[in-house]
C-alpha cells in the first residue's frame, strides 16, 4: 500500500487520475483485535454517525486472516452489529445493510490480532475503467496495463505499437497517457455516495480533468492477425473517448512496422495458461525476436511473459527484469534496446 493524507478532493483526484491503483481507502481505525470483543470495540469507537447518513446502507467486507476468526463471516458480523449499535445509540433508529448496493463500505483488514476499519473510496476496483463491454480470451487489466506502460517509460511524446493488441488494452492505456486523460473520468466512485461528499468538488474536479485532454502528439497503434480482435478494439478505444487517437490494424506480429523513430513497442503475448498451451507457442516467440531484430532498430521493446522458457526463446538480452503478477500468474517484463547489430544465426546486418 501507498498512504498520503487528505481529505475528501484528494479522495476523489486519486480515484480518477491514478493508474495502476485498485482501490483508495480511507483508513478510521487501527487496534486490537485478538477476539470477538476487541473487534467490536474497535468499530464502536468510530464516529459511523458522521460517515454514515440517515437512510444510507453499508456493507462490511472482511480481507486477511485474524487470530480470533477462523472464517470472514464473523468478523464482518461484529463489524456490522458495532455500527449498527453506535447509530441506534445516537440516532435511535437501526441502518440498513445492503449487500448489493451499499451506500457505504466499510473495509476491515485482519493481521494475526490486529484489525484495520477503512471506507472504500472506490468501490468497483480502480482496474474497471468503465468502457470495456467486451474483451478477448484473455484480457490484460487495465490497472496492469497502465503499470507496464509505466515501467516501460511511456509518457505519450513517443510513437507506440502494441503488435499482439488484441481487444486493445494496451494501446488504449497508451492513449489516455497520451492525452492526459483521467482513467477514472468515465465512472463514478463510491466516494461520491458518502454524506460527506461535496457536490460541487465533484463537479469542479470532473470537469478540470475533462479540461486536461489534449491530442496525442504522436502516432499510437495496435495491430494483431485477428480481424475479430482489432475490430473489438477499435470498439473499446471509442467507448474509452480514444477513438480517434488510436490506429488499428489487422497485421501479423514477424511483419510488425513501429509507426516512427524510437517507437515504444509492448506486447503481452500468450502465456500458455489461460489459453492453452500451445506446441507451437516457442515458434512464436522466436518469431517475436527475429521481427523486433529485424524490423525495430532505434525502437525499445516491452514484453511481458509468464513463462521463463518461452521468454529465452526471444533471442535477445534483456536490459531490465520486473516482477509483475497477471492475476495469479507470476510474469517478467522484459526491456530490450533494440539497435543496429548482426543477426547472428541469420546473417546480415540487423536490430538484436
């Protein structure tokens, strides 16, 4: 986790413009927690009046494991009975509890006997964009997406090529750093449901973050072999309000073309997990080397795998390594700068 302090603006500026995040939680409370009474006691002492309005819902949602709790139910349970305690005790009148669609969510994290009380400034996780009605067999989140661009150095000033985009995840990453474009901009938050939001900090924080697009200023393309594919992504990029800062293209990945000079190439290839492995999936990774050899000279090249095997196969040294989980699945990033040199199995000069 990353902490900051703030109040209610800054709750909601980090909803909208942070990238790779999943979640902004307002903590409340820390303590003690070894057994039913401590926990409860722990939740009564917080001011749910001031957080919770006449007539709202809340939920309460359990993450890590206590000493005291062998399941998450209970600890929920007794989160919920001390606030719904504390409100009768102040207001004379028991909330409601709304499993589906709460006003407000109240997060506790267990630790062995300690025990976290937050909000859930977010709601959906910050991953869900919002325009994303379709995805491929296997879709890269967003967040991860938007984490890889990061580490890869992607700013928006260069040109920019996933040749393996499927559905579009990536090129469509790309394009709202490009534009400066909040993520969040396209959904609402669970924030904004809280008695103690502030209509018009809403409103003036959405509409400077809607001030803040700009054009691209330079070329961002997504290509893959399947038509079906590109076409959804052209469909992704126009729900995510980029349609017209992204080119896509039905084009094999050995006849890749970065769209300008120092072109930031990213792919996130098949794995082998989630959509078969494949016999054939070494071929293709060794096509993936040879075409960033022979086709990306001057470019820089990003490619997460998650199979160490499959990853040699490239053929070319990585500059960097960074640890990043798919989901449950433990991958590598690989940079490689790709420069004018021999090919050596192949002969000639070419990019390794």
């Amino acid at each position: 986790m990353v902490e900051f302090s703030g109040g209610f603006a800054d709750v909601l500026r980090a909803n909208l413009w942070l990238r790779s995040a999943m979640r902004v939680l307002v903590r409340l409370a820390d303590g003690p927690a070894g057994s039913r009474e401590g926990l409860y006691r722990l939740a009564l002492g917080v001011r749910w009046e001031e957080l919770i309005g006449r007539g709202q819902t809340f939920a309460v949602e359990v993450a890590g494991r206590g000493d005291a709790f062998a399941h998450s139910t209970f600890p929920a349970l007794v989160v919920k009975d001390a606030i719904a305690d504390r409100l009768r005790s102040r207001r004379g009148e028991r909330p409601d509890v709304d499993r589906e669609r709460p006003d407000v969510v109240v997060h506790a994290h267990l630790s062995g006997a300690h025990a976290g009380l937050s909000l859930d400034g977010t709601g959906e996780p910050l991953s869900h964009r919002g325009w994303r009605p379709r995805g491929g067999p296997a879709p890269l989140a967003e967040s991860l997406a938007a984490g890889v661009l990061l580490l890869a150095g992607y700013d928006g000033s260069q040109p920019f090529l996933d040749p393996m985009c499927g559905t579009g995840t990536l090129a469509i990453e790309a394009a709202l750093i490009a534009t400066g474009s909040a993520p969040g901009l396209g959904r609402p938050f669970a924030c904004e449901r809280w008695a103690t939001a502030s209509a018009t900090e809403v409103r003036d924080l959405r509409a400077e973050a809607r001030r803040r697009r700009r054009p691209a200023p330079a070329p961002i393309v997504g290509s893959d072999a399947d038509g079906r594919a590109v076409a959804a992504g052209a469909r992704n990029a126009q729900e995510a309000g980029v349609g017209a800062e992204v080119r896509f293209e039905t084009r094999d990945v050995r006849e890749l073309q970065p769209p300008g000079a120092g072109a930031v190439i990213v792919a996130n290839p098949p794995y082998g997990h989630r959509l078969g492995r494949d016999s054939d999936l070494g071929g293709l990774y060794a096509e993936i080397g040879d075409a960033l050899k022979r086709r990306a000279a001057g470019c820089t090249a990003w490619i997460l795998v998650g199979d160490p095997e499959l990853a040699k196969r490239i053929g070319l040294r990585p500059k960097r390594r960074v640890v990043l989980f798919n989901g449950p699945i433990e991958c590598r990033l690989l940079g490689f700068d790709l420069v004018q040199g021999r090919l050596p199995a192949r002969g000639g000069a070419e990019a390794t």
